[in-house]
C-alpha cells in the first residue's frame, strides 16, 4: 500500500506544479508578447528494493515546460516605435549578460537616443550595433522588413533573429529568452507592422479549463491516497487484534 500512496503523492506533486504553470498563463493573459506555457510529464520506472522480479513501479515526474510559440493577436498602438512580429523571429536586445531575445516589441529611446526595449536594454540592428536615432528628426518609419527610416533616409535595421529549434530558448523573465551555446541566423519570412504590439497567445477558456480540471484530478488523487491510508490502517488493526 505505501507504493500507492507514493504513487499518488508524485501525481499531486505534478498537478501542483501544473496549477502553477496554469495560474501563471492566466496572470500573463495580457503581457505583450507572453507565450502559453504547459507543463509536460513523464514517469519513473522504479521497482521497490524488496522486489526482485515483476514490473517496476511507474511514479509521476515533473519533465519541464513546453512553450508554445504560436502568433498572438497583433493590436494598434499609440508608439510609432513598437513594433509587432508577425511570424517565426525575435528582436535582440543587448543585456548586461549577454543578448537576449523577445517578441515584446515596445521600443522608446533612452537618454543616449539609443533605441531600447521597454526594461531599458538596447535593441540591436542586424549588423549587431546599437541603433541610434536623429531626436530631431520626426519622420520615423519602421518597413515591414525592420529598416528604419527618418525623413527618408535609412539610419538602420533591426536584427530579427531566428531558431530553428525553438525548445533551445530558455526563459529569462521580463519577456526575454536565452539560447545558451546556440547562434541564431536573421529571420527572413518576418513582418514587422510599426506602431503595434503583439499580444499573448493565451486562450483564457482553455486555461481555465485547464485550472477546473486540475484541481478536480488533485481532489480525486487525494480521495484515492486518503482511501489507501485508511485500508492500511485498517490492516494493521486487524494484524494487532489477530496477535
């Protein structure tokens, strides 16, 4: 019996982590650029140390978050510099640690007149140089392949990067991901619309679905280790009044 209650303590461990990961969806329901997260699982074949021979024992492990990168709904802004990304690609931005990569496409200028991200970080052309603007130029135009124009005139482009494996992208918080060890290449079938925002890809009817019925599984898997406990208790009673 202590191999079924083990069992249902790693479920509930899983579908805790799962009301985590929903909950924080559901938080994040109107974060620009915020992409769906799900959490997956997998088992863990052990055979308990008093068992030589038959089939192992399958407990319930945490396998990490799968993240769903599927476009968001793309919205007008009111900032001539933001910028939406529409298809497979991210902006680069330059980090105290490093670059980083984001769909969050809200810009601004910072002192310097460097263009930066909405944390502060600046955002990188695709040469990979920070890109400064003429503050007294007002004729701004972002085309749909990243050139920036003032008054006509080209001053630079953002770099949109690209990954073939999307799984290497490690969340980094604020909206930005890390691809440790892995050199993306310049995203070529990307639109950029100027002067609007990407918004998350989170389906607030499904997440919460997802939270009902997590927490109804949660409920049943308590009922289930709380019936076993009981048989258990049980079995010793009946051993103790046999003796």
């Amino acid at each position: 019996m202590d191999n079924t209650l083990y069992v249902g303590l790693s479920r509930q461990l899983t579908l805790q982590r799962a009301l985590e990961v929903t909950a924080n969806n559901l938080a994040n329901l109107d974060t620009v650029g915020f992409k769906v997260e799900a959490l997956t699982l997998n088992t863990d074949p052990l055979r308990p140390s008093n068992l030589t021979t038959g089939d192992p024992i399958n407990y319930v492990i945490d396998n990490g978050v799968a993240r769903n990168f599927g476009q968001g709904s793309i919205e007008q802004s009111s900032n001539p510099l933001d910028v939406a990304i529409e298809g497979d690609g991210f902006l680069t931005v330059q980090t105290p640690d490093g670059n980083r990569y984001t769909r969050d496409g809200r810009m601004a200028l910072n002192a310097q007149n460097q263009l930066v991200d909405h944390a502060g970080n600046p955002v990188l052309s695709s040469s990979g140089s920070v890109i400064t603007l003429d503050p007294q130029k007002t004729d701004l135009a972002i085309a749909k392949d990243g050139t920036i124009s003032q008054n006509g005139l080209a001053v630079g482009k953002l770099g949109v990067s690209r990954f073939a494996d999307l799984s290497v992208l490690k969340k980094q918080g604020s909206n930005l991901f890390d691809a440790p060890g892995v050199t993306p290449t310049q995203a070529t079938n990307v639109h950029l619309s100027q002067g609007a925002v990407e918004h998350s890809n989170v389906q607030p009817v499904a997440e919460m679905t997802n939270l009902i019925a997590i927490t109804r599984a949660y409920d049943q898997v308590s009922q289930m280790v709380s019936q076993t406990q009981d048989l258990s208790d049980s079995a010793v009673q009946r051993l103790g009044k046999a003796a």
